[in-house]
C-alpha cells in the first residue's frame, strides 16, 4: 500500500509540525488529518504558500523580538 504525501499545517504530536513534509497511510490521511484541517495534498502551489506563510511568522517573531529588547 503506497503511502500519502501530505503537508502539516498544525503540529501534530508524534508526527511533525507545522510545514513538515510527511508520509502517512492513506487511511490516516484521508480519515484523521485532512477532515480536521491539520494537513493538506502535497502540491507544489500549496508547497509555496506553507513556505510564505513560514516566512512571514519567521519575520513576525523577528520584529517581536526586536520590540520587546
């Protein structure tokens, strides 16, 4: 049975966080983590978008950083 390739978009304990790239069973995927909005197909548009979506809170907790020192 092959296996799925989905993309997280919450953290998920025991499998990965947010962004992370990852092989599930079908099952596991098409049942648990795409109904409940934790991860999506691993395309390359929406590969780009969890991509600009890790920039930007990369650059918002930077600014933070910046504000609270």
């Amino acid at each position: 049975m092959p296996l799925m390739e989905l993309l997280l978009k919450e953290d998920v304990d025991s499998l990965g966080v947010r962004g992370d790239l990852v092989k599930v069973k079908p099952g596991y995927g098409r049942n648990y983590l795409l109904p409940r909005g934790l991860a999506v197909q691993a395309t390359a548009g929406n590969l780009k978008q969890i991509e600009l979506q890790r920039r930007a809170l990369l650059k918002k907790e930077a600014a933070d950083r910046d504000h609270a020192t």
